[in-house]
C-alpha cells in the first residue's frame, strides 16, 4: 500500500488516483473487493493533507503575527517611517507584513497544503463515483447486457422490403380473424 508523502505534490496525487480510479468491468469481483480500501486509502490520505492544510494555515498566521510585532516594535528597520508622533500608518504595517519574506514563504506552504487537501478532496469524491460505476456495471452484468455476443448482419434493401411484406401479411390476418 502507497504511503501519504506529504512533500509530493498535488499533481503526483492526481495522476496517482487518475490510474487507481480505473477498473476493469471483466473482473467486477476483484474490483468490488478493493473498492473500500481505495476508498479508506484516499479518505486517510485527504484527512492527513486537511490537517496540513490547518497547520500551515496556523503557521502562516503566527508568522504574519510575528512580523507585525517586529515592525511595531522598530518600524524604521524594515523601511517605515513613523510620524511625529511616532505612529506608522496602519496599511503601511499591513503592506510591510504581506511582503516579508518569510511571511510569502509561509504563505506559499499554505498555498501548497491547500491544493493537496483539494486534490485529495477531488480524489476521495472521484471514488464515492467509482463504486456507483461498479454498482452499475455489476446490475448490467446481472441484467446479462454482456451476455449476447451475436451480431447482427446488415440487411439488404430487398430482405427488408421482404420483411416489411410478411409483417403487413402477419397484421392483415390478424384484422380478419
């Protein structure tokens, strides 16, 4: 069984549930059986990536918190001047904060952990779909859809018209009894 790596990225999870979310109708058995262990394997997975997703959120509001107190405390190091008072504007705080480095660093980690929680999410919804497709190839499968194998040959202009006559034939025979 494939292990969450919460480093890969959400593309790598994509195509990953893109190949496990195929299934082949001639061995239904198989599949119905390992249905619910995709299912659990993806569900844990997006529970894990959604717990990332809130740690980096966290992390990204501590950070933005962190630098909002540096800048408060010594605006003048991070290239804001206060005024005579010796206040700095507010959204000269807020701006200096969005653009800190660590901040956008922070900010790109949640940004990650957001779009792997999504493509988990997509994934997990992608097999509730997957077992409805089962379920239904299994009912054709019951109602014997795979069972007729004949084909059928392309009748001529002449058989049809031969075929139109017996039915016409068939009906006429009927009105007169």
């Amino acid at each position: 069984m494939w292990e969450f790596d919460p480093e890969k990225s959400a593309r790598y999870y994509e195509e990953l549930s893109y190949e496990e979310l195929r299934f082949d109708k001639f061995r239904l058995d198989e599949e119905y059986e390992e249905q619910p262990r995709l299912y659990d394997k993806w569900s844990k997975w997006w529970g894990r990536a959604l717990l990332l997703r809130k740690r980096a959120e966290d992390d990204l509001e501590r950070i933005k918190g962190q630098v909002d107190l540096h800048i408060r405390k010594d605006p003048r190091k991070h290239g804001l001047t206060p005024d005579d008072k010796g206040k700095v504007m507010e959204s000269a705080i807020k701006a200096a904060v969005l653009i800190d480095e660590e901040v956008l660093a922070a900010q790109d980690e949640f940004y990650r952990a957001y779009a792997l929680a999504k493509a988990l999410e997509s994934s997990v919804k992608s097999f509730e779909q997957r077992k409805e497709l089962l379920r239904g190839e299994g009912d054709l499968w019951v109602n014997k859809y795979y069972s007729d194998i004949s084909i059928r040959k392309k009748a001529t202009i002449e058989e049809t018209k031969e075929e139109i006559e017996r039915d016409l034939q068939e009906h006429k025979r009927r009105d007169i009894s």
